[in-house]
C-alpha cells in the first residue's frame, strides 16, 4: 500500500486544490473499500475510488483519490488513508511535515543560476533563450509574490521574462525556470578541428551497412552540434550517433567530440556524397561542414555563415 503527497504545482492554479493518492495492491479479493480521515475524523466526501480492478495473477488493486486545499495542507493537517479487504488492513498517514521530514522543507537555501543557450538552439531558431533556474524553494512557499527580472547591463534594460511553472524536486522542494531572450556573451573560445573518415575497408568487404565517422576536436566551450547530409539532403537523426563532448587529456580546457553516420555500403560504392555540418561560436562563420565520397576519398571543406546578435544580461 502506497500513498503519495499532491504536486506542489497543482496549488498555484486559480483553483488551489490537489490531490493525495492511495494505492493498494495484490489484494484477495474483490470486497474492499476504502475510508479517508482528516485529523483522524472520517471524510464522507472529497474523494474518488477506483476498483477493485483484476491485477491479473496478482490479485486485486484499489485506487482512491481525495482532494485537498492549500490551506489545509500548509496548516498541517493530518490526512490519513485506510483501506479494509478480508484479511488485509492497513492505514497510510501523510501530512507536510511528513513530506518535509518533520519541517526540514524550509531549512534549504534558496539557489538562483543562469544557464546560457544552447549553440543548437541558437543556429536552429536564429534566436537565443537565457534560462534563470531558481532551486530550493521552500515546499509550503507561496510563489505568488515571486519576481523575476532580466536586465541588459550597458543600458540597464529591463527585457521580456516568462515564468515557467513550479515543478517538485526530489527533496520536496520546489524548481522554477525563467526563460529569456538574451544572449549572453562568453570570454576565451577555440574553434574545432573538423576531420572526416571513411568507412573502413572491412566493412565494405561485407557489402552491408558501413560507417562515416566526424571527428570534431580542440573546442571551447564544449557546446556544438553536428549535422549530416547526403546528397545534400538532411540525414534523419536516428541515422547517426553524436557523442557528448569529452574534456581532451592534456592542455587547456578543450574538448573533442566523434558522429558516426551509418550508410549503405551500396550507396558508398555508386558514388553518394555524405557531409558532416558542424557548428560552433568559436568558428569563424559559425558553421563549417566536410564532404567525402568514394571518388575523392578525401573531404572538402567549406564554411556556412550564420549571423548572431549579442547582448549580455544580469540576472537579479
């Protein structure tokens, strides 16, 4: 039998209700029945049961619902779940301060981090999202009188700021994400190496699928993307496989990154052309891309220009 507190998100809608579930399962038989106590006093509304319902060989499952209000929940109220079935009884308690370990959820520090945009995000939509996570919020904190507000420094204006819904954190405190469009602009860069392989010989011995590998090295910081293309026609993503960026061993701060392009040995030996489309800050125009088929045997390079606005922002 399981009980499970409501979602903290659920009280910052206009109507402030949520819900606390109660599950029991591997039950019997079907005769059971379910009762719902606030400060040990029976709840004759308020709630909704599901079941019994057949688990198959396990048995039998219950499931009830019951609606509580902000204002019983911070105030600490008692909520308790009983469920009767032949020779099975067992109640379940759940309050705020059982959630909170006995009131902790107001001990933690609140923490506030800016998080810079994606490189992707920025080349795909010509756009560029700051986020403002806020972390550790009290659980009973009434989010209402939260603000937010982005600012650009040299001209100390105030932009655009959407707030995003509270979500529950594992520690039963709560995360908020504020997003806005700004840019924010970084200090020391280095553009990638950009080197591609062909499919080893062994494996077109085997006249199957062969490998394309992208070999993108030397880069900082570590956030890029890598495209494929062949024929120059976009290669859908499930068709190759882009490694996280792996610190390089020796030296300053740089990373190095490999995409292997899965390909039809057939369409390797009639000639197809396959092009790895990296894009990195650190590059001059944002964007270069390498091209190889059989013929050449050898990749070419060329550069794609992609022009960005920059701003920088402080977040208070």
């Amino acid at each position: 039998m399981i009980i499970r507190a409501p979602r903290l998100e659920d009280f910052e809608n206009s109507d402030p209700n949520a819900t606390i579930v109660c599950m029991a399962v591997n039950l019997q038989t079907a005769r059971a029945t379910v009762q719902w106590l606030k400060d040990g006093n029976v709840l004759k509304s308020g709630f909704a049961t599901t079941g019994p319902a057949v688990m198959g060989r396990n048995g039998y499952s219950i499931v009830s619902e019951l609606t509580v209000d902000r204002r019983d929940w911070v105030s600490e109220k008692m909520f308790s779940c009983e469920v009767h079935s032949e020779n099975f009884t067992s109640i379940k308690n759940i309050s705020k301060p059982l959630v909170c370990d006995l009131g902790s959820c107001s001990d933690v520090q609140t923490h506030v981090e800016t998080i810079p945009p994606s490189f992707t995000d920025i080349y795909m939509t010509k756009s560029a999202k700051l986020t403002c996570r806020i972390s550790n919020v009290p659980y009973d904190q009434d989010l209402k009188g939260l603000q937010v507000t982005w600012t650009r420094e040299h001209d100390n204006t105030q932009l655009e700021t959407i707030i995003g819904q509270a979500t529950a954190q594992e520690d039963n405190t709560l995360l908020k994400q504020e997003p806005c469009r700004s840019l924010k602009v970084g200090s020391t860069h280095y553009a990638p190496a950009v080197y591609v392989l062909p499919p080893p010989s062994e494996q077109l011995t085997l006249q199957e699928t062969a490998t394309i590998t992208c070999l993108v090295k030397g880069f900082y910081p570590n956030d890029f993307f890598v495209k494929w293309l062949r024929n120059d026609e976009p290669v859908e993503d499930s068709q190759y496989l882009t490694s996280q960026p792996i610190r390089e061993s020796k030296g300053p701060e740089r990373y190095f990154t490999y995409s292997m392009l899965n390909v039809e040995e057939q369409d390797w030996s009639y000639g197809a052309t396959y092009t790895c489309v990296v894009g990195h800050e650190a590059l001059p125009l944002q964007t270069t891309q390498k091209t190889i088929d059989k013929k050449t045997g050898k990749p070419t390079l060329f550069n794609v220009s992609l022009v960005l606005s920059e701003t920088s922002n402080t977040c208070y």
